[in-house]
C-alpha cells in the first residue's frame, strides 16, 4: 500500500508572459492576476509517497525551497525565509533524513532548490537528504552540467556539484529503476528541458503521474499553451497529447507541481475533442493507492 501526500513547498512568483509564451495576456488574465511587475503566482508542489510494506518515503521534486540570497529571491518571488518543504514534513512526522529516495524530474532551480539548507549570512549551503538515493535521467543529468546559454540560469552548479559527490546519485535510462521496483514507472519527455522525467505511480486501476513541468498546471492542460520557457513547444505539445490520452485511457490523474490551487485532478475529452480536468483537489492526504 502506497501513502500519497502533497507538500508545500517555497512559493515564487513568474513573469505571466513567460510562463504562457504563446498565448496574450488578454486570455491568461483570465486565469492568473499579475502583479504590478507582471508576475503570477506559483506553487512549488512536492509529492510524499509513503510505502507502507518496504517502509520506505519518497519525495517527487523539492520545489524551489530558500537556497537564494536576498538579491535572487526578491527576483523570483520568492518571500518566505525558511524552507517550508521541511516543516511540511515536519508535520507529517518526517524530517528530510527520514527521506530513502528522491526522484528529480528535471534539474531547473524551482524543482531541486529544495535539495539544499536555507541561505543565511555566512553560512555555507549544503546539500539535504544525507540518507537519499537521487534519481535523475542520464540526459537531463548531462544537461544540467552542460547547458545552452539559453537555460544556463535555470541551473544551480553548486547542487550539481553537491549530487556527484555525495555518492548517491543514480543516473537512469530506462522506464524502471531497480531501486523502486515496477510499480513506478518513467515516462520521458524533451519538450520543455531534454531529458525530463515523469513519474508514474503505476497502479493498475488508478494511475497518478506526476509530470512536472509537460503540465504545469490546470491552464496547461489545454494542448496549445506552452509556455516561455519551454525548449520545444511543438514537441511538448506533441508529448502532452500522448500523456493525456494515456491517462483518459486509464481513468488515471495528473499530479500538477506548479499549480497554486489545484494538486491533482483527472482528465476527460469533451464534446470539443478538448481535454478537460475535472475532479480538481485542492491538496491529498494520505490518499491510498
């Protein structure tokens, strides 16, 4: 039996028009307000899965957490100081070295900055989860240690320096990891950053698939809206079609990270041949599976 839970994490604020490159503020108004600096509010999204028979937690992502100084947090948004991921799992009973896994969709700043201590004035920062396995694709890997100028800043060298020395790092290529046996299951996807991963929670009547940023949130359901950010928008869109019909297919649902209001939601075909989310939750606890 699997024990799943949303968590929290450090929020952060996105220009819109970067987030919803293709598509005019006059429509994604409509969805998110902005601010006067034209930026949306965005969550960072973790997920629990707590297997009861092995014993082991699993963490899917880390957000963005508080690793920034205070120059790169005003930046971004960011506007809590303490690192809320942990006092998230704080009151799921769990500190960060209770975690026996974490599996890293991709290596961008707001879903691995989690990984590392709260900045603070004088102080170094190090890397969490000193009893974790990590689990990252071989391309997103290569990727992160060797950017485009185009993505460059989206990278945090530091981390990457961090993983490969503590030597915990698994780097995979297939669809199953030894190390989590068969009932989870990776899709890979290039649309948005070479290499991501997309983690499917692969039970047999009720799959749950975590697709980091394929889908950001509920607006991106919608197969034309990419955003700003992504590297390939035609070949996300491309993938996204082939994940929403695969979890129509298996009445399964869609785990959104950077959703501010919805966690989880299924997905249906409309009289419009649209994908529609319906079932939205606000958050899960403890959802069984």
């Amino acid at each position: 039996m699997y024990y799943l839970s949303s968590l929290y994490g450090n929020t952060q604020k996105l220009d819109g028009g970067a987030m919803f490159g293709n598509v005019p503020k006059s429509l994604w108004e409509k969805w998110f307000t902005a601010d006067n600096d034209n930026r949306i509010n965005l969550a960072c999204r973790a997920l629990l899965i707590q297997d009861d028979k092995k014993k082991n937690n699993i963490l899917l992502e880390t957000g963005i957490g508080a690793f920034f100084e205070p120059r790169l947090k005003k930046r971004y948004g960011v506007e809590e100081d303490q690192h809320i991921l942990l006092q998230q799992l704080s009151n799921k009973g769990l500190s960060h070295e209770d975690i026996h896994y974490v599996i890293i969709s991709h290596l961008h700043f707001d879903h691995v900055g989690g990984l590392l201590s709260a900045w603070k004035q004088g102080k170094t920062i190090e890397l969490l989860f000193p009893n974790a396995q990590f689990i990252v694709s071989q391309i997103a890997w290569t990727r992160a240690n060797s950017p485009h100028f185009r993505d460059k800043a989206s990278f945090i060298p530091l981390l990457n320096q961090l993983l490969a020395e503590s030597g915990r790092l698994n780097i995979i290529n297939d669809e199953f990891c030894d190390l989590l046996g068969e009932n989870f299951r990776f899709f890979y996807s290039n649309g948005h950053t070479p290499g991501m991963l997309m983690t499917e929670i692969n039970m047999p009547d009720d799959p749950i698939l975590f697709v980091a940023d394929l889908i950001p949130g509920i607006p991106w359901v919608h197969l034309p809206v990419t955003m700003g950010y992504d590297r390939f928008p035609e070949q996300l869109i491309n993938e996204k079609q082939e994940i929403l019909e695969y979890i129509v297919k298996r009445n399964g649902r869609i785990f959104y990270t950077h959703d501010p209001n919805v966690a989880i939601s299924r997905i249906q075909i409309d009289e419009f041949n649209k994908f529609i989310p319906y079932e939205m939750m606000a958050s899960i606890n403890n959802l069984s599976v």
